[in-house]
C-alpha cells in the first residue's frame, strides 16, 4: 500500500506487477514501462561459495609504542587505543572491538574479517580512515563477516573519517552514524538490518570501482 517513486535505467518484473507507485526513467523524464514476465534467476549461491573465506596463516603483532599492527590473526582489542593498519588481511576475534572518541583507527589497503562472532562498535568523535585493497582476491572487501554471525556493528567517527570498499555483513544489524563528512562513506553496505542516523550529515557514494564485485548476478527473492 502507500505510494512511493523509484528511478532506474529499466524494470523487470518475473511475476506480475500491481502498484500504486511511480516508476519513472533514470533522469526521471518519463515514466518507465515496466516489462513483465521476465525470466527468474536460481536462487543465489551461499556467500562461502562465492567469496572465499578469509584465512590468515600468521599471527598479526601490535607495537605498543607506534601502535602500527600487521596483518595476521588478531585480538580484537588491537583495533582499540588507536591502530595503524599495515595493508593486508585481518582475521579477528576474540568478541567486542571498541573504538571511543578521541581513539584513530586507520588502514589502506587493508581487509577487517570478523570471524567466531568478533564485532566492532566504533563511537562518535573517533577517527577512522579505512579503504580496502585495490586488487587481488579481495579487492574493494573492506569489511566482512559470515552470515553466521549475529553481532551488530556501529559505524561512527567524526568529520575527519573515511570508509572506502564494501561492509559486508550479512547476518548483523549496522548502525551508521553520520560523521559530519559529505563523503565519509564510499561504500555499499550489506547487511540484516541497517539503521541510519545520529545528529551528523552523511552522506553514502557508490562506485562500483571501489568496490567489491562478484560474478554472480545480484537477485532479490520475495516470498511470503
């Protein structure tokens, strides 16, 4: 029920279409046709089947005085009380990451993997500046976790912060906070549920060279 206005290149409809919505052209010059009948696609493979797990073969290290961590399996507290992250996959664990205000978390070229329910809040007024590797297996996964994994995420930081590359998390709940940055999120974010809102401005840009692509087709499946 309700009303409501969408605008893209084109519609396909598998089933039958019956709305009271508007559907209009990418420019939104005209409104579109929308072709039924479209052939359906199988239901879309498991994310493990797709998208390799991450592994890690080494322990990562945190220097206590630079506060530089290498790549490797990890605590996550070493994401806590400011960390700078060598480029490279991060295999974390060990529960809750918290990062408060006032506390730096950065890294380029870097993978954040989430594994046995680890989660990360991070709190307004800290910065963090993160982007994901620009090739290999990985390139534009900034962070990621299975969807076994139920944990929610808070994303925060402040007008200084940056998220570059996709935030993969299937079975969690994320809370995205605006930092005050028009162009903090170069992202797309996947996920259970997400919530946006705080009292900063915000603002999410996609590019798709930025960020992670799978070659399966993308599908979304209704059912009732």
């Amino acid at each position: 029920g309700g009303n409501a206005t969408i605008w893209a290149p084109g519609y396909a409809v598998v089933g039958g279409y019956d709305g009271n919505g508007k559907l209009y052209t990418e420019d939104g010059s005209a409104q579109a046709v929308v072709t039924v009948g479209a052939p359906a696609y199988p239901c879309p493979p498991k994310l493990e089947e797709i998208i390799p797990t991450p592994s890690c073969a080494q322990n990562g290290t945190k220097n206590p005085t630079t506060k530089v961590v290498t790549p490797g399996n990890i605590p996550a507290d070493y994401l806590e009380r400011d960390a700078y992250l060598q480029p490279g996959v991060y295999c974390i664990s060990g529960g809750k990451a918290t990062i408060n205000a006032g506390n730096v978390l950065k890294g380029d070229g870097v993978l954040l993997f989430f594994q046995d329910n680890a989660y990360m809040h991070i709190n307004g007024g800290a910065t963090v500046q993160l982007s994901a590797a620009t090739s290999g297996p990985y390139a534009g996964l900034l962070i990621y976790s299975l969807m076994s994994n139920r944990n929610d995420f808070i994303l925060n930081g402040n007008s200084s912060s940056y998220w570059t590359g996709t935030i993969l998390l299937p079975g969690s709940e994320v809370q995205v906070n605006g930092t005050g940055r028009s162009s903090g999120y170069h992202s797309q974010i996947i996920s259970d549920t997400i919530f946006y809102g705080g009292t900063a401005d915000g603002e999410i840009w996609f590019s798709a060279e930025e960020n992670f692509n799978v070659s399966s087709s993308a599908t979304v499946e209704l059912s009732q």
